[in-house]
C-alpha cells in the first residue's frame, strides 16, 4: 500500500529557519571580527547544506558554515599536460608561509575565545548550541582550483574549496556548484526539486528510526545530488506521482554515470566524496520497502 499524500506532504515540508538564520547571523559576525588574528587575510564565509539549499526538515539541527581561506589556494594543476604545467608553475613561483593549518589554528583560538567550549574535529570546528543559537559546525577550508587548462595569457577552472583529514587526505568539493544546480534544478521543475529531497530526507529519518538502514548510509548530499540526476519532467503534479517517477528513474537508471549535485564529481565510487554504491542501494530497497509496506512499517 502506496503513502498517503497527507503523509508525504507533511514529509516535504521544510524545518525551521529563523533559529538557524540568527545562528548563522552570529557566528558570521564572530568570524568576520576586525579584531580575529586573521582578519588581514583574505577570507569569506558562507552558509552550506542544508539550511543554505532550503532542503532542511525537521531533524536537521546543526548549521554549517564554512570559512575559507583565499589569499592562497590548493590546486589539482599537476594533472595538467606537461607544457601546461610549465606554465602553471611559471605563473605561480614558490609556496606561501601561511596556509590552511595556520588558518585554521587562528580560527579555532579566536571561536574558543568567543564561544568557549568547542570541539575541533578532524574536519571541523563545532559550536553547542546556547541561549537559543543552534549546533554549529564551522569548516575552515582553503580555495581550491580544478584546472581545465593554463595557457601564457588564460587559465580556466572550477572554483571550489579543499581541507585535510588528519591522515593528510585532501578533501575536495564545491558548494557554490552544488548549490547553484539545485536552484537552478528548483526552477526547472517548477518547484518541485526542493521538496522532494526533504520528502526523501524524512523517509530516510523514519527509516533510521526504526533500524531499517543504519544511520549514516543516506547523507542529505548525495540525496540531493541522486535527485538532482533525475529529469525535471518526472517532477510535480502531486507528491505521490513524484516520488513514483523519481524512484522508478533512480531504481531503472545507469547510477554509474550520475554525477553529484555540483557536476563535477561522480556521484557513486569509493573516495570520500562519493557516495558507496552499497549505500545508496541500501537507500533505495529500504524505500522500496516502506512503500510497499505502508503503514505496517
């Protein structure tokens, strides 16, 4: 038996955001501070996730926010052809003293001293929740360059941002991408992208909840890249014809070729910005599952 609309419609509908909006709000304005030890770098921040792509429901509960590092940048141009490279390396002499483990040093100091008890993890620095501020995890994070190609007088590449794990793994990604495609995937399905991933979101929560997939095997990134895949026509008219036509296109297509929401990245594969094809197979018959079987579930 098919989920009730009622049901999938109370699943589409987007978490708070003002709590998260004063969050952010506030932590932008600590990390922006004329007073921190590095404000004379160049830096930006941004909000990330979730919150920032208005796919956030009901569970989600820490605001993302990254910080990164501009007047420097890591780049993947040793990939570039011989004589590229040359160029490359002629155009860019040397390597800068300051870079993103002083960076994030002087940022995690200068959070500590505002927010007193963090926590500095591996990828980021999180802030508990007080006087009604949320969770908050801060990323500090360098600009990344993915070079298509260098010349004497051009240079083209995808903008994006990288950081280390503790074992020296360089972790790439692009948010910017990743967000614009999502809107620009909301447009083309007259709305509809948004509130199928939270639709998604919640199924995979009710899910968890009830020890059907581990926790953890359907990250709310790969959901929207896996959704953002799908064409726009298999989206609208009601919830229940859209969760019908995006899971058949899923379930029936090549996932081997999707690609993750920024269009840079392949969606499946084994490095940690892919998703694990054994995961999101999990995903997928654990959905199947909870729609065949509504509401003995």
């Amino acid at each position: 038996m098919a989920v009730p609309e009622s049901q999938l419609e109370a699943w589409s509908h987007q978490g708070a955001v003002t709590q998260s909006s004063d969050t952010y709000a506030t932590v932008k304005r600590v990390l922006e501070d004329t007073n921190s030890p590095y404000y004379p770098k160049s830096f930006h921040t941004r909000l990330q996730g979730s919150y920032a792509n208005d796919t956030n429901v009901y569970r989600d509960s820490d605001v993302d926010v990254i910080i990164r590092l501009d007047s420097v940048f890591y780049h993947d141009a040793p990939a570039l052809p011989a004589d590229q490279y040359r160029i490359f390396q002629r155009n860019y002499p040397g390597t800068a003293a300051y870079g993103l483990p002083e960076f994030k040093a002087e940022v995690a100091n200068w959070l500590r001293q505002k927010f007193g008890n963090i926590n500095v993890g591996q990828k980021a620095i999180f802030i508990p929740r007080n006087n009604g501020r949320r969770d908050c995890d801060v990323l500090p994070c360098a600009r990344f360059k993915s070079y298509n190609y260098v010349t004497e007088n051009d240079e083209s590449f995808a903008d994006g941002i990288c950081f280390f794990l503790q074992d020296g793994t360089r972790i790439v990604n692009f948010p910017v991408q990743h967000g614009d495609n999502c809107t620009a995937k909301h447009k083309a399905t007259n709305q509809w992208f948004k509130p199928t991933v939270r639709l998604y979101k919640n199924m995979r929560n009710y899910l968890v909840d009830r020890n059907i997939i581990q926790s953890g095997y359907a990250p709310s990134y790969f959901i929207e890249g896996m959704l953002w895949n799908v064409p726009s026509q298999n989206f609208g008219t009601t919830l229940d014809s859209t969760f019908v036509e995006t899971f058949n296109y899923v379930s029936g297509a090549d996932r081997s070729r999707f690609m993750c929401a920024n269009g840079i990245h392949s969606l499946l594969g084994t490095t940690p910005v892919n998703w694990p094809a054994h995961d999101c197979q999990a995903y997928l018959d654990a959905l199947r599952h909870l729609w065949d079987s509504w509401p003995n579930v």
